[in-house]
C-alpha cells in the first residue's frame, strides 16, 4: 500500500495502478461504516484509491473541524488490513493553495435538510469530490448510504459535468443497538451514546408503520417525532420524509421516501435515515 500526500505523487501513483479504479473519500478515524465501502470497491476493482482529509470547507464556522477526531497512524494500519492499494492524505495547502477561488455548487438538492441546517456544507462536499474526482480519475466512487443526501449531491455532480465517475451507494452499517458508525460518535459521553439509539428505533418504527399500511407523510414523520420524544436529551432539527431523488418534502400519500433526521444530543450532532 503507498501513501502519498502531494499532487504529483498521487497523479503519478494513479498512473501505474491497472484499472477499474475504485476511490473511497473519507475523512478519516476510520470504522466499520468506511471500511465497508474499502471492501465494496476491493470486490468490484482492480484498484482501490482511498483518500483521508478533513475537508475544512464542509464545515461551518461553529462546527467541529478543530476537534473532528484524527488517527492516522492507526487509519493506515486498517486499510493496509482491506488492502488498499493507494492512500492520498493531502494538506489544505494543497487542495486549497492561496488564490483559491473556484467551487463547485449543486442547486436544489443541496438546499433542504443538511444545506438548511449547514450552509455552505455542500458547496465545500462537491468541491472536494470534483477535485479528487479529476486527481484520482477513478473509475468507480464508493459513498455511504448514512450520508444520504451527499449522495444525492455528489451523483447530480459528477453528472451534471458529464463525469464518467459511476458513484456506488453502500448500506449504512450500524453498530449492535442500530446506532449508525460515524466518527462523531466518540463524542457521545456513555449516557447520550445510550440515549442514542432511539435515533434507529424511531426510523425502524416509521418502517414498520408504513409496512402496517401507513401512507400519509405527516404520520410517518409523527411516529419518528414520538419515539425520538422519548428521550429528553435528543433535540430534534428536522424530521424529513421526503422523495428520494429530489429531496422535496412530501405531503398525503406516499409510495418511496426518504425519511431522514438530524438531532443534537449535547454538544454532538448526528443524522440518520431509512429508506421506505
Ligand atoms: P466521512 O469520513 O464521514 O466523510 O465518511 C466517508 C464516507 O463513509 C462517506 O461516503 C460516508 O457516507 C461513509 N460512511 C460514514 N459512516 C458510514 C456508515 N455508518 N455506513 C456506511 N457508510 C458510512
């Protein structure tokens, strides 16, 4: 495995790896969820490209970037264990040099949902995604499900400028309790992290509700807003239940949606989803 942090290294690497090419972006502190999507592209791929970078344009003026949890040394040692091929940790120097101006925004489906809670977030993901994209050209991009509406952003990205990327969806992996992996759950202390799994509990509900015959969005959205009622400390932003490619909140009946949640718990923020 190679690991490889400027421009020149990666571009160079990339040329001597045999294609398909297959890139996982990831912003490190790496667990079962990342790792998933390492394996997907190991099946699929001749070749498995993984970056590691905390995009500090995803993240707003008042969120985590200074605290967002770092381990590189131990990242390395698992995706040598899936066998990644090649490892690009590069530096905001780098990928944001003086003079930068150049971004990457995607409309309406970066409005609602984690656009309206976090402005600018996905202007900084598909400016990211673009320029590993043209760095790497990779042949397949592998995201996670968790995020859902990355995937939508990044997919009108890649093909809104006619990217030959294919962009593969993985299924959110949780731990035993149903609580999605995300590297933000170390911030839980063991009181919320136990609160936390009412945040899959209340999605489920809202599946086994619309699986009972439940069509109206109103209601599924109250059966998600009940059950994360349950516990006190679980602050509710939004609770979607929306159309799956568009984004767009739904009203009366529904046939497929997306529904989908963000909550603080203290100081941490999490977000989940289902799909029905
Ligand atoms: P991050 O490091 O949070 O930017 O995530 C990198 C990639 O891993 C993104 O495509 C995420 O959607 C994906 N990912 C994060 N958590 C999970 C999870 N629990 N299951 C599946 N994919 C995940």
């Amino acid at each position: 495995m190679k690991v490889v942090v400027s421009l020149d290294e990666v571009r160079q690497a990339r040329g001597n790896l045999k294609g398909p090419i297959g890139l996982v972006p990831t912003m490190g502190y790496l667990h079962e969820g990342h790792l998933s999507l390492v394996r997907q592209a190991r099946k699929e791929c001749e070749s498995v490209v993984v970056t590691i970078f905390v995009n500090p344009t995803q993240f707003g003026a008042h969120e985590d970037l200074d605290k967002y949890p770092r381990d590189l040394e131990r990242d390395l040692r698992l995706l040598e264990s899936e066998d990644a091929d090649l490892v690009w940790t590069p530096t905001n120097e780098i990928m944001y040099p003086a003079g930068y101006q150049t971004w990457v925004m995607v409309e309406d489906v970066s409005k609602p949902l984690e656009g309206a809670m976090r402005p600018g977030h996905f202007r900084g993901v598909a400016t990211i995604v673009a320029k590993f994209f043209n760095a790497v050209q990779p042949d397949r991009a592998y995201f996670g499900q968790k995020d859902a509406q990355q995937t939508v952003v990044v997919r009108r990205m890649a093909g809104d400028l006619n990217s030959p990327v294919k962009i593969i969806v993985c299924p959110t992996i949780r731990e035993a309790d149903g609580l999605a992996m995300s590297s933000r759950n170390v911030y839980l202390s063991q009181e919320e992290r136990q609160s936390a799994e009412v945040l899959s509990q209340a999605l489920y509900q809202a599946k086994e509700a619309f699986k009972a015959g439940e069509r109206d969005a109103n209601r599924l959205r109250q059966v998600v807003l009940d059950k994360l009622a349950t516990e006190p400390v679980v602050k509710v932003q939004y609770i979607s239940c929306a159309q799956p490619d568009t984004l767009q909140e739904l009203e009366g009946q529904v046939e497929r949606a997306l529904i989908s949640l963000a909550v603080t718990i203290g100081k941490t923020r999490l977000i989940d989803n289902i799909m029905i």
